[in-house]
C-alpha cells in the first residue's frame, strides 16, 4: 500500500515550494535549489499515486481480467 504519510508530507512540502516561488523573493541560486526540491517532492507524490491508481485497478479487475468500471464519488 502508498504511504499515505509520505505522500501527505510530500504534498505540503511542494505546496511550501510553490509558495516560496510564487512570492517571488527568492534570489535566482535559492529558486532553482527549490525548484529542484519540489520536482523531487511531485516524483514522490506522482510515484505514491501511481501505485493507488494499481491497487485500485487491481481491487477492481473481475474474474476474467477485464477490469470494471465503477463511479467514484468523493462524498463517501
């Protein structure tokens, strides 16, 4: 299973990434040193989801192989 705790600690630091460089107060040397934590960060989160995305595909795949498509309803 994805670490949920990684993944969760991965999206706050790229969203703190994005805000450092979106304030526009860095110096050119401590935005590209942020640039380059946050892509790190994103490989991390995109890894994470990558690995739910299987599992999902996985839980719902019948007994046949082919795989059943359901709604996804974020409310529950």
């Amino acid at each position: 299973m994805a670490d949920k705790k990684g993944f969760e600690a991965a999206l706050k630091k790229l969203e703190k990434a994005v805000s450092k460089l979106e304030d526009g107060e860095l110096s050119l040397d401590q935005s590209l040193r942020v640039f380059s934590d946050g892509v790190e960060h994103a490989e991390v989160c995109r890894q994470s989801l990558q690995q739910v995305e299987l599992q999902v595909e996985q839980l719902l795949k019948q007994a046949d192989g082919t795989l059943q498509a359901e709604a996804f309803d974020d409310e529950q």
